[in-house]
C-alpha cells in the first residue's frame, strides 16, 4: 500500500463491456481506481483503502435466480456507492427497493432532466444527453431514496439517499455518448467520497521509483527491450530509477521495419543512456526461417529463437536478480478473471518463457495502469511520440507480412513500401496510435505491367489500415483516394521489384487483422 493509491475508489464488476472504461474515467480525474471481481475477498478489495465504490453494469436481471448481488462488506462499510445501471438495480434490490423487468426497454441516446439539488449534477446543465443501455428498471425506491433526474422512459434515472451517500444511474456515465459522465464521476468521487485528485503521471513515476529502488537495492535487473510502448516506459522508468544496475537485451530478428533497430538504439543508448545489448540475429532468423511457409509454424519458429538468443545473452550478464516486464492492468485484470490467479505472467508475451532453470523477480512497474496511462507517463519521461504512440507491432514482425519466401531481399522489399505508406499516412496526420493499425503486406504472387516500353512481371504490394477498438473486431479505414493513389505512385516508382499494389477492403471478421 502507498500513498498514491490510497483513498480512492474500488470498482466491483458485475461483467459490463464498460467496467474498465469506468475506471479509465475515473483515473482521468486524477482519482486512483481499481477493478475487482464482484465477488472478491473484502480485504482484497480493500486492500488499498477506498474511500467509496462504484457498482457496474452488467447482463443480468438482479431479480433471478443466482444473479449477482452486493456483498456484506459494502453496506456494513459505511462508505459511499454509486451504482450504474446493473449496479443501480442491485443497490435498490439490496436495500428493499424493487426491480422489473420493463416493457419498454432502453438502448442508446436519452436525455435526461435533473430537478432535485445534489452533489452528483451541481453546475451541471439542468437537461443532459446520456448513454441508456438496460431492460429492467427500479419501480420502487427503497427508503431514503430520492429520485434525482428522470427520462422519458424512466423516473429514476438517477436517484440518491443523500445521508448515506448512496447514488445509483440508470445511464453510463463512463461511455463517450454521456458528455458530461467524466464531471459526474468525478463530482461523485471528489464532493461525494472526498477523495483527492492526486494521481498523475509525475505523481506515478516519483513513487515507482522510490519502490523500484527500495525493492532493488544494488541488484541487477534485466530487461527485454522490444521497441513497442510498454517496454520502452518500464526502461525509462528503471534507468531512471536504477540506471547502471539495468541491462537492456534488444534482439533484431531481422524482422522489424525500417530503421526501427536503429531508432530504439538511438532513443536507448544515446538519449536515455542505457546499457544495452543489442545483438543482430538476422542470420540466424532468416537461415531457420527461410524455408516455413505456414504462419503458425513461422510464429513458433521465431518465438522460440528468440526465447534462445535472449536466454544466451541473459546468461552472459552475472548476477542478475530481477527480470522487468511491461505487464499492464488490462492483462492483469484479464488472468485474473480468467483464472483467478493473483499474479500470472502474460502469456504472449516475448521472454514469458524462459528455460526453466533460469529464475528472475519479475519487476512489473506498469501492473497498476492502463495503455493510456502508460503513454502520458512515457512522455512525461521525455520518449519520442515515434515510440510513445507507436502503433502495435506483431511479435513476429514483418516475417508474417511477408508472404512466401523468407528473403532479406525480400523483407527489404517490404521494408522499403511499408515505410512510404508509414510515411505518407503520417503526412497527412492519419498515423494515430490508439485504434488503428497500418502496414503493407508483400504478396508471393507476381503481376504483369508495363514500366516505360517494357513488360514487367513483378510483385505485389498489398496496403492495410484498419481502424479497431479492441483488435478483436476491425474495419478497414476509409483512406483518401488520393493518398492511396500517392503510396501507390511512390511504392512502383521507388520500390524495385512491386509493379502493383492493391489495398485491403476486408473487415475482421471474417478476416484478420495481419494477412498470416
Ligand atoms: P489478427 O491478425 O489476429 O491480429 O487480427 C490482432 C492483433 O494481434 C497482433 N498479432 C500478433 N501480436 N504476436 C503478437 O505479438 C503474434 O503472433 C501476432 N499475430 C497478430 C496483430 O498485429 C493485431 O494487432
């Protein structure tokens, strides 16, 4: 428990799509919260002493069978709750009120109109949009209760007992569609709870440190350095916090895009001043690869290459007690709900497999923090937006973009046209890091064409770009014609060997996002 994480909120899950945004908006007032499973131990959920709890939505019908309920604790703690839609009808459901199903059921835009003074609207406009998304409503308070704001299709779209500093929403103030949801979920965790807005990045990376330091004490500690986000802040942050015991391995498998070796060492050694090991590979990639044509195959290959060139450089280094990792809070909220395991290494991720006599600590300093998060504290530690808002970049790299033969001269074919479409998306201000992903893909198929008086038959340029929320669905983007038609001038003009080049128009599903 520290200072910066005490006194402020627990968000319990009742298994709405929106619980992490919940805690996302939270955080982006400056208040710490946290996500636990509805029905995790109280001194779990405690742990860090919240000043009050928010209750989410959620997909059942309070008044069934085995539908999830409110745990003794939260009641008996006296602190505040604030319930949002599910979690609303659970807190009426708890306290005496009484839920039904409803004839008219509620989905998407509504406005409501706020009439009754309190702590939750004060200063807010008296008619505000909000986002609805629920088929059974409260049809009768329990006692104490006012209802605050109503809809047209509800009475008790917000209601409060004051006293207790109980509040419960039928709308999601989380969502983008409620524009003033962010001023509501701070108006409750700031005048309702009293929590104080005191987490920022500064704030996070002053305590990380002093953490880091005293764990670590004259400790070495290694760290896998990928090049991607997460990676990058753990490194600023522990070379802030203990840079000459910290040893960067940063393996090139050949596989990463133009410049990209050379930038992360730049950014590394010579900006941030890390000791790093950096040890080219690309031989020893492309002879094992060369002849796999089947994507999983290639995955496998590559993962466990990489796991024997890291380990052997590992190996090298004496003495080294602790292993960094760029394990987020969406990762950890994720094993422990699929597993219920406090502390379960990301699965995909680069070194999570190391042979099985090598032992390291892990140092997880991003556990508490979401890929937002993770960004503005690495540009508070002065990372280049090149890698703080780098978009994701698949582990094996352009080897499952480059379809058919594993060449370097035809990885540097691909090389050469992903980073003019890089390059002309950035032009035009398109390159945005969070919800999409841009890359060309290299086809084993040759075109015929005509270059001046000659016939050429050469390859093919396949261009993606998609935009995505969560990488499990995707669109492609509805690029100007006029970019495409520059990336395509440039690619047959400047790349030896394309002759054609065609885009992508293909959503996930039932595609993939990659072409392997
Ligand atoms: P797909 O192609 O499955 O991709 O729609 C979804 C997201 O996952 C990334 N991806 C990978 N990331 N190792 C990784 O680290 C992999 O083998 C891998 N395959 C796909 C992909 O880039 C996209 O962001």
């Amino acid at each position: 428990m520290d200072d910066l994480r005490t006194g402020g909120i627990a968000i319990l899950d009742y298994g709405s799509q929106y619980t992490q945004l919940i805690a996302r908006r939270v955080r982006e007032g400056g208040v710490y919260s946290e996500v636990f499973a509805h029905d995790a131990p109280a001194e779990h959920v405690n742990r860090n002493a919240p000043l009050g709890y928010i209750l989410s939505g959620g997909p059942n019908s309070v008044y069934e069978d085995g539908a999830p309920q409110l745990p003794d604790y939260l009641l008996a703690s006296g602190k505040p709750i604030l319930g949002i839609c599910y979690g609303l009808q659970a807190l009426v459901h708890a306290l005496g009120g009484t839920v039904e199903a409803s004839p008219k059921r509620e989905f998407g835009q509504a406005d409501i109109t706020h009439y009754h003074p309190s702590p939750l609207f004060d200063g807010l406009p008296p008619q505000l949009a909000v986002w609805m998304s629920h088929g059974d409503k409260v049809t009768r308070l329990p006692e104490g209760f006012t209802p605050i704001a109503e809809s047209a299709n509800s009475p008790y779209a917000a209601i409060a007992d004051m006293t207790r500093g109980y509040y419960g929403v039928q709308f999601h103030p989380e969502v983008t569609h409620t524009p003033q949801g962010a001023q509501l979920l701070a108006a409750f965790t700031q005048r309702v709870c009293g929590c104080v807005p005191k987490w920022t990045p500064a704030a996070f990376i002053e305590t990380t440190i002093a953490q880091v330091r005293a764990r670590v004490g004259d400790e070495r500690v290694l760290l896998g350095l990928s090049g991607g986000v997460d990676s990058a802040v753990v490194g600023a942050l522990l070379q802030r916090a203990v840079g000459a015991q910290l040893t960067a391995i940063f393996v090139n498998t050949g596989f990463l895009r133009l410049h990209e070796a050379e930038n992360v060492l730049r950014v590394f050694r010579d900006e941030q001043h890390m000791n790093v090991v950096y040890n080219d590979a690309t031989e020893l990639f492309l002879d094992e690869l060369q002849h796999i044509r089947e994507p999983e195959a290639k995955r496998k290959r590559i993962g466990k290459l990489f796991i024997d060139v890291f380990s052997a450089e590992a190996r090298a280094l004496e003495g080294v007690r602790f292993l960094a990792q760029g394990t987020i809070y969406p990762d950890v909220i994720e094993s422990a709900q699929n597993s219920k395991a406090a502390h379960v290494i990301k699965s995909h991720h680069n070194v999570g497999g190391l042979p099985d006599d090598m032992h390291f600590e892990l140092i997880e300093p991003l556990r508490d923090l979401f890929k937002d998060e993770v960004r503005k504290v690495g540009k508070a530690l002065g990372l280049p937006d090149s890698i703080v808002y780098r978009q994701p970049f698949p582990g094996p790299g352009l080897a499952i973009r480059c379809l058919g033969e594993l060449t370097l001269a035809r990885l540097d074919k691909l090389r050469h046209a992903d980073a003019i479409f890089l390059e002309e998306l950035e032009k035009a201000n398109l390159l945005v890091g969070d919800t999409a992903q841009c890359f060309a893909v290299l086809l084993p198929v040759q075109a015929v064409g005509v270059m001046g008086d000659q016939r050429t038959y050469e390859e093919v340029v396949a261009l993606r770009a998609v935009q995505t929320d969560d990488f499990m669905t995707a669109d492609w983007a509805r690029l100007p014609y006029d970019l495409l038609a520059t990336v395509s001038r440039r690619i047959v003009n400047e790349v030896r060997g394309v002759n054609r080049v065609v885009y992508d128009i293909t959503s996930k599903p039932p595609a993939t996002i990659e072409w392997e």
